[in-house]
C-alpha cells in the first residue's frame, strides 16, 4: 500500500486511497469462465514449448539460408544496436507497467521492451502515479466487489441517489469497427476514466479479451454479461439516453450548476460516432462536463481518437499537460500501458520478427491502406517508391551499366510491407532483386505476413492478423503510413515513430507532389473533431483555439496533438 499512499498524497484532488483485500475479482477471473483456463492453460503450453525455441535458434532456424551470413554479423555484433536479444531493456518501460502480473498470462507484457530499439519516452512521474491510483480504483469498483454490485443495483432502479457509492463511477466503451479504431477508441476513453476518475470497462464485443490481454492487475476490464442495460450495444444517435437528446428533452439542464445527485439520470449514453452532430460534441465543453462528473453511468460510443478534443475543455487541459509534458506521447503511453498483445497475438508476431526482421541493421514499415474493392495502383506504387528513395529510406536504383560491387559496408535493410493487397510488396520485391542498388551499400529484403485481399470486420483471424501486422509495424525503425489510417496512427504511436506519410491524391492516378511528409507529431489524428467554442458558443475552428493541438497533416479539418518542441 506504500505505493498508494505516496499516491494519495501527489495527486491531491482526489480522494485518498482505501484498503482493502481484492480476492473477489481475482476468483471472478478464474470462475466466471472455466473455459477461459483450460484454453489459458493450453496457450500456455504451446508458448512455453515454442518461445524459447524461437528466442534460441529463431534467426538460424527459421530464417531462408541466403540470410544465414546477416545472421551471423549480428550475432557477433555484441553491444551494437544488432545485439538480439538485447542485452539490457527496462520491461516495466520506466515504470509505465505495474510488477507482478502473471508472467505466463500474457508474455507480451513483459517481453516487448526486448523487442524494441527505440525504448520510447518516459512516462511522468505523475502519470505513473495516476496509473496506479487508476488500478487501485479498477481494483475497488470492478467487477466481483461489492461496490460494483451496488453500482448495478443502482443502474436497475434507475435512480441515481441510494445504495451506490460516491467512490465508484463507471465508464462502459462500446467496442465495434475495425482493430485500430478499436484500440483509438479505447485508449480515448480511457484518457477520459483517468480525468474524470472513472472505472473503465470494456464491451467484451469483437473479442476485445482474445487480442488483448487484461490490463489492470487482480481484476478485468471487460464488462461481465450480466450488465442490466441489454441493449447498450445497439445505442446510436437516436437512443433516447443520448446526452444531446437528454438535453433536448430537457431531462438535463447544462448550465445550472451542481444538480443535486437525485435530480440525475442514473446512466447517459455518449454519443462520439463519426456522425456526431454539434448537440453530442458538447461533451468537449467544461459546462457540460461540470453535469456529466456527477452521472454514474456513462456508456460511450466512439471510432476515433478523440483525445485532442478533450484538451479543449479548462479543466482537462491543465491535468493532461501536467501528466504529458511531451504532449504528443499521449497515445504513445497509454497505449503500450494498456494493448499488451495476447499470447497468441504474440507468438505471431514474435515468430515473425525473429524469422524477417531481427536479423536486418535497419527495419522500414511501409503500411498500404488500399480496400479490396480498389485496383492495384501503379500510382500509389510510384508514390510509395517516391517517397521512401527520395528521404533515404530505400536505396536508389541502379542505372546503366552494371557493376556487381559488394560495399564493404554493406548494410541490410529489412522491409515489412502490411496491406490487404500483395502486389505493392512483391513489386517492391522484384524491383530490389532484379536491379543493383545505385551504391551497392544495402541488400533489401522485402517481406509481406498476410494479405487477405478484402477486410473482413469481426472476423476472428482476419483481426488477430491485423493487430500482429499493427505490432510488427509498430517494431520497425523507420515507419511509411497512409493518409487516414488507423492502422497507422497505431503502429506510429506504440513505436515512438514521427511517420512519412504518403498524402491523399485528389486524383487517384496522379501521384501527389510532394508524395509524403514527416508527421509533425506521434499522436493519432482526430478525424471528426467539434466545430465549435464552447465559450463563445458559436461555430469556431478548433485547430485554432487551443496551441495544443492543431491540424492533422493527413487530414486538414482533423485535430492532433502538437509535439512540445513545435508548439509556439
Ligand atoms: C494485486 O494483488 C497482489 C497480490 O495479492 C498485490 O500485491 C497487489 O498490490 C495487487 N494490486 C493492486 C493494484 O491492487
Ligand atoms: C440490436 O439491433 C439488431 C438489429 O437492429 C437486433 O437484431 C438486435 O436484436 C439488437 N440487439 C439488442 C440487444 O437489442
Ligand atoms: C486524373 O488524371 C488523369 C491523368 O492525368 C486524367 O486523365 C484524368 O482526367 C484525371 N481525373 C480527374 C477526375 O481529374
């Protein structure tokens, strides 16, 4: 409890910490799921068997014998940035993760730091801080506590006064869409439990408990089944609990300060779809914050990444510059605090990296966003090679008489291509065998995992695929992304990586000039951010009103979070 109370004491604002023995949500783990074990134990098994083996002789055995001699370099290379595995890491990310979870639980947890070069940036000592008050709370309120028992007593008689505590409010994140949308959304809405001091659960939907393994110590995330809300999954726009329709309906009243407690619904339902209207976007103004801290139940539905939104609101804005001081890690931190890969999830992605990317003194991501629907685009291909030859990502090419010239320095470049497409990666792959490199000073090797040609959304392995290929991407140490893409926002944050990004053409057979920028900022883009001053209460262009975030590079109406170093 030391921890805690230290704790209690930085973090002021908040009320102290309570003891208390957290038995019951550990039981609950193990028995509200009997099947859950026998698979753990399974996983458990099959990891146990063939991780070491991988780590071991992962680059010998497994990796075609034409690499064998690369292989070799780095293995002599003790000290350098080839050493693999490397010989110190921080596994707790500089007090990012908390100790003592189960390590055959989830092996990713402790693991990932040995797979990154880039160690990423510190934490703030208040934001490790403030993660451990947040486990304490998760531990207190969670699932299988007496609290959360009451909470639920409190949501069926849909009076917001009585049995439940003051303590423990609740935060519900509806899971849908893709897998980066999935993982935005949900680090978004746990920036909003941290700020307002919310229990964060998720819906267990889309297998949000087969990707990722739990991320609060002694208790689960995941909202158990038996929520009274049955249909809280189907909310949208026109529920009636909305927070806009409550307003409109004159259920609440956002600008009378301090509503008694009684006088509030039990639950309302936040509405931050892409179609949000104005009405729903008034959740980014402090007013309707000062009504909503007071609510217990709060379900939330959203695609993206709305972190940059809440820094238009006073109150947020001063806690999170103080819990990032680099305000682009955002994204960065809590999203290698809370997306640790599942056992399974890992061992792709670990199997992979040892047999196509450990071995290479440089690693290029290059992410392709194409649909299954679009034709393979020579324009993009070119826009791709562009790009990467023009900011010395990939070696130029040969031309006119060649001479077979091994460098001395020669240095490998290993190249992992994600998209739903194969063409791009195996013209890429051909282009780099079939010619010399302009100064023979690197042997490239092209690689793609998966390529599944249409995205299934909720199909089981299409997303497990998908999330290994958002890792892989996330290891490398340079980092090519699309305009638009989740998928990219994802990889770029959990890497640490300012990425190029290849524009949007406005005519899909020209390639744009230029074809790609450095991002200005790690964090995720806002797509559909509000319009709208809250102080002034008109329409206003919030990539103007706060030096914190601004446009995106990708997106011209988006938000993002500008990198302290840029700020004015
Ligand atoms: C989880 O349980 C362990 C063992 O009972 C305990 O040492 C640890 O403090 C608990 N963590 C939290 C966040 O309560
Ligand atoms: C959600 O909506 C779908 C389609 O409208 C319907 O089939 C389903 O029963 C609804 N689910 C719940 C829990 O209400
Ligand atoms: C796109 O560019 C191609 C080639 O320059 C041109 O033929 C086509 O008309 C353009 N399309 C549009 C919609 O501008």
């Amino acid at each position: 409890m030391r921890q805690l109370e230290v704790a209690a004491a930085v973090v002021g604002d908040e009320a102290p910490a309570r003891k208390q023995k957290h038995t019951v949500a550990g039981r609950l783990l193990d028995t509200r799921r009997p099947w859950r074990r026998v698979i753990k134990a399974v996983l458990t098994a099959f990891v146990l068997i063939v991780t070491p083996t991988v780590i071991l002789f992962g680059s010998r055995a497994s990796a075609p014998p034409i690499w064998i001699s690369a292989a070799n370099v780095f293995r002599r290379g003790g000290g350098s940035a080839l050493e693999w595995p490397a010989r110190s890491y921080d596994k707790l990310l500089n007090g990012l993760l908390a100790d003592g979870f189960d390590k055959e639980s989830c092996y990713s947890r402790y693991q990932s730091a040995m797979y990154r070069r880039n160690a990423g940036r510190k934490p703030s000592v208040y934001l490790v801080t403030k993660l451990r008050r947040q486990e304490a709370l998760q531990n207190r309120c969670g699932p299988g506590t007496v609290a959360y028992s009451n909470a639920l007593e409190q949501l069926k008689s849909g009076k917001s006064s009585g049995i439940g505590s003051q303590e423990c409010k609740y935060l519900v994140s509806i899971s849908y869409q893709g897998v980066g949308n999935r993982i935005l959304a949900t680090a978004s809405a746990f920036m909003y439990a941290l700020l307002t001091n919310r229990v964060l659960l998720v819906d267990p939907s889309n297998e949000m408990g087969e990707l990722f393994c739990e991320p609060f110590p002694n208790t689960t995330w995941l909202l158990p089944p038996e929520f009274p809300l049955t249909s809280y999954t189907n909310f949208s726009h026109d529920t009636a609990q909305s927070y806009s329709n409550m307003l409109r309906n004159k259920v609440l009243k956002a600008d009378v300060d301090d509503v008694p407690a009684a006088q509030l619904p039990v639950f309302t339902y936040i509405h931050l779809h892409h179609d949000a209207t104005q009405d729903d976007n008034l959740f980014f103004c402090d007013e309707d914050q000062r009504l909503l801290r007071n609510i217990p139940w709060l379900v939330m539905r959203t695609d993206s990444y709305i972190v940059p939104g809440l820094f238009l609101d006073m109150g947020f804005r001063e806690k999170l510059t103080r819990l990032f001081p680099e305000l682009d890690t955002v994204f960065h931190h809590l999203g290698r605090y809370l997306f640790h890969p599942s056992n399974h999830v890992w061992g792709l992605i670990t199997r992979y990296y040892d047999a196509y990317l450990a071995w290479a003194q440089q690693r290029v991501g290059i992410q392709v966003r194409v649909f299954g629907s679009e034709s393979n685009s020579p324009a993009l291909l070119e826009q791709i090679t562009m790009c990467t030859q023009k900011h010395g990502l990939l070696p130029e090419l040969h031309t006119g008489v060649e001479s077979i010239v091994r460098a001395a320095n020669q240095k490998s470049k290993a190249v992992l291509v994600t998209s739903l497409k194969s063409w791009y990666s195996e013209k890429l792959k051909s282009m780099y065998w079939e010619h010399a490199v302009a100064t023979g000073e690197a042997a490239v090797s092209v690689n793609q995992p998966s390529h599944e040609e249409f995205q299934h959304y909720g199909a089981k392995s299409h997303d497990t695929k998908a999330w290994a290929e958002i890792y892989l991407l996330s290891l490398t140490d340079t980092l090519v992304t699309t305009a638009w893409s989740t998928f990219g926002y994802v990889a770029q944050g959990l890497g640490g990586m300012r990425p190029w990004v290849l524009y949007k053409p406005e005519n899909n057979s020209v390639v744009p000039d230029p074809p790609c920028g450095q991002d200005f900022s790690l964090d995720p883009c806002f797509h559909q951010p509000p319009f709208y001053d809250c102080r002034l209460k008109h329409w206003a262009d919030t990539g103007k009103v706060v030096p914190q975030v601004k446009h995106c590079i990708d997106r011209a109406w988006g938000l993002k979070l500008v990198s302290t170093s840029t700020q004015k």
